[in-house]
C-alpha cells in the first residue's frame, strides 16, 4: 500500500482529462485574429509569428464569442525596463457584471518571445480559460493593477457541462488508493477519524471533491458518512451523505474493501491560497476516499 509522507509538500496539479465521461481527445484550438475595434501586434514565439492584443489598467479589452466554446487566454506581462526576478501581475475576465476568471500570477522575462518592435520586454506565458455555454457572449479582459499586458486568444469547441478538470495531490493524507473501474485507474486519498486529507488551492474556483466510503464485509445496503469541509479562514461546512456499493469499480490497493458509488460536493474557494480540510465526522470507525479537482487553468511558457 502506497503511503503519503506526513510532511507538508506543495500540492502538485496532475493535468488530467478526469470528467465522467472519460478521456476526452486532444483540444484543438483556434487563434483568434481579428477583435473589432482592437490593433493586433505579432510577437515571435520561438520562431513562430503569433497574434496578441494589448490590454492595459486604462484600456480593456473587449470581445465576442459564439458559444458553446472554451475561450484560452495566453497572457505575458510587459516587464519594465531594468527589472529583474520575476513582475507581478493580474487580469479578470468578466460577462457585464458577472466575473468568469479572475487571474493574479508572476512572470519572469522569457527567452523564447520576442516582443513588437520598439515595444517592452515580455513576460513568459500564463494561460487561463472559460467556457461559455450556447449564444452570444461579449467578454471584457482587464489588467488587474499596475502592469500592461499582451493577450492572444484562442478558442475551441466544448461539450456543455463536461469541462477538462486539474486533480489536485493533497498536502496531507494518510494513504494514498487507486479507484480501478473499466481502463480507467483514478487517485483517491484516504480521511479517516482524526486524520483529515488536506489540500492546497488557489482560487478564486469551485473545487469539486468525488467522495466513496469504504465498504466492509459487514456493511449492506445504504449507508450514510458525513464530512467536515473546511476552506481557509469560512466557516466548516458539513454535509451528510447517503450511498451503496459500486457495482462496477474495485481498490486495487483495497481488496477486502468495496468502493460506493460516488458523491459529489462543491465547495467555493474565495481569491487567493487557500488550505481546505477534509475531516470524516462519522462513522467514527471506517474511512472515506476523496478526489479532489477544480476547473482546468494551464499555466506554463508555451503557446
């Protein structure tokens, strides 16, 4: 049995196609050229002519998208002359009064772009998306704070409520299981009484937690759990649940244990770094596995 060390890491994000209805194909995403009202500016990117606009604190960026779609948003930041180490900075995405993204990250100067002529250093890539169910949408992309920035767009086509996921590695778990059903094999993690699984995440998001208990050889029929969740500095929310054995899923690490069917909760994660806890309130004996995962948010220096 795989066992997690008791010490603190820094959660990894496992960029896995991790929806219910299983592995999804490649995304093929489309640039976005033309954005009415708005100058284009090319940028090479490793040898590669990519367009992007501009988007500063006084002058945001508007434009319009047909859904369903997902909306990928490619920023880097304009790095002031002389600055060394890494520039912070942030941008929000927003449709009329609701906000869609909001972003704040940092960036060091990247090698591999080269920015407009006469124009500052960038930053490397920071990627975020949105996906935008059926009609028109007009979105609005502002620079948060200080700093300027490039922005290039692309789209691709979606499936209504299947968005790609990022499964998140817990800070501090007792164990570690492996759900087998079918092909697919996806990571859960124990609580347990007094042993709660703890994550790291940074929001704002809604972070989704797929919970099973752990049936023994005594156990028929439905059972019910309840869980404490807690969210940085809010209030811990509890929440009971009801379930019965899954009919086609397996622990491979477990093998006097079934699975239940899964049941899923959502928990609003507020802007910044947030530790959330996941404690088993009852039964007080028996233990629950839990995956955790939040809507995908690439970060990285490639287009």
């Amino acid at each position: 049995m795989k066992l997690i060390p008791r010490q603190r890491i820094v959660a990894a994000l496992v960029l896995l196609p991790l929806t219910m209805g299983g592995p999804q194909a490649a995304t093929a995403w489309k640039g976005v050229e033309e954005i009415h009202g708005a100058s284009p500016v090319t940028v090479s990117v490793e040898g590669n002519s990519r367009r992007y606009f501009q988007v500063s604190p006084q002058q945001p960026l508007t434009v319009e998208i047909k859904g369903p779609a997902r909306l990928r948003v490619i920023s880097r930041v304009e790095v002031p002359e002389g600055a060394t180490g890494k520039v912070a900075y942030g941008l929000r995405i927003t449709e009329g009064k609701r906000t869609l993204r909001s972003l704040r990250t940092e960036a060091e100067k990247s090698n591999d772009a080269k920015p407009p002529r006469k124009g500052a250093p960038l930053g490397q890539s920071r990627q975020t998306i949105v996906s935008l169910k059926e009609g028109a949408h007009t979105l609005r992309i502002a620079a948060q704070g200080e700093r300027s920035m490039l922005v290039r767009l692309q789209t691709a086509a979606t499936h209504p409520g299947r968005p790609e996921t990022v499964s998140l590695t817990p800070i501090d778990a007792r164990r570690s299981v492996s759900l087998k059903e079918g092909e697919k094999v996806i990571p859960y993690y124990s609580a347990m009484p007094g042993k709660p699984v703890k994550f790291r995440v940074v929001g704002p998001t809604t972070l989704e937690l797929l919970t099973r208990l752990d049936f023994d050889q005594t156990m028929r029929g439905v059972q019910s759990y309840r869980l404490r969740v807690t969210a940085g500095a809010s209030r811990p929310r509890e929440t009971e649940l009801s379930t019965t054995k899954a009919l086609t899923a397996t622990w491979v690490e477990l093998p006097d244990r079934v699975p239940s069917k899964f049941r899923r909760m959502q928990i609003p994660i507020a802007e910044g770094t947030q530790e959330v806890t996941v404690e088993l309130v009852k039964p007080a004996e028996g233990s629950v596995e839990i995956h955790a995962r939040i809507p995908q948010i690439a970060v990285g220096n490639k287009e």
